[in-house]
C-alpha cells in the first residue's frame, strides 16, 4: 500500500485499542534496491475474550512480515504488511 501520509495515525491508535502493545523485530533483511524485509511479532493485552484464542487481559501475539520501500531521503514509500488473519479474525469478532 502507497504510504500518504496517514501511517503515524495508525501506529498510535494501536497502543489506544490494546494496552501494553508492543512490536518486535525478530529479524530485518536488506533486498534489492530501495527494499527491506521485515519480521516482526505484535503483541498485548487484549481488552476482550476471544474463544479458542485467549482470555481477556492475556497476551496476543501475532506474527508480522513487512516489506518496506523507501525513497533516496530515508522516507517510508510503501508498505506491505502480511500477518495471521486467523488471529485477527478471531480478535475482530470478539468486538475488541
């Protein structure tokens, strides 16, 4: 996804919606170009119960993969996220 500006609002809504949220960076590997690829975990606190995935206030993390690309000034150009929808899905219907 273009990156236009609206990536700041995003990663501080995050901390507002889970408590103690945080992300890890397992590993960063350099690709072609202008490219970096990113695994990471996000995690925290999830202020509802989700069946089959945890109880309210236990700890969810969820695996992330970014590809990032950025331009010539360092700047964030794109940003491709991939994760476990399956995760997500569950904490979503749970009305978190």
């Amino acid at each position: 996804m273009p990156i236009r500006g609206g990536i700041d609002l995003i990663w501080r809504a995050f901390p507002n919606a889970v408590p103690n949220f945080r992300v890890k960076v397992i590993e960063m590997i350099p690709a072609e170009g202008n490219t970096v690829v990113i695994q990471a975990e996000m995690s925290g606190p999830i202020p509802a119960e989700v069946p089959a995935i945890a109880k309210k206030g236990q700890d969810v993390h969820i695996p992330h993969c970014y590809i990032l690309r950025f331009d010539a000034n360092g700047k964030i150009t794109r940003l491709d996220p991939y994760w476990d929808n399956t995760v997500l899905n569950s904490i979503q219907a749970s009305a978190v």
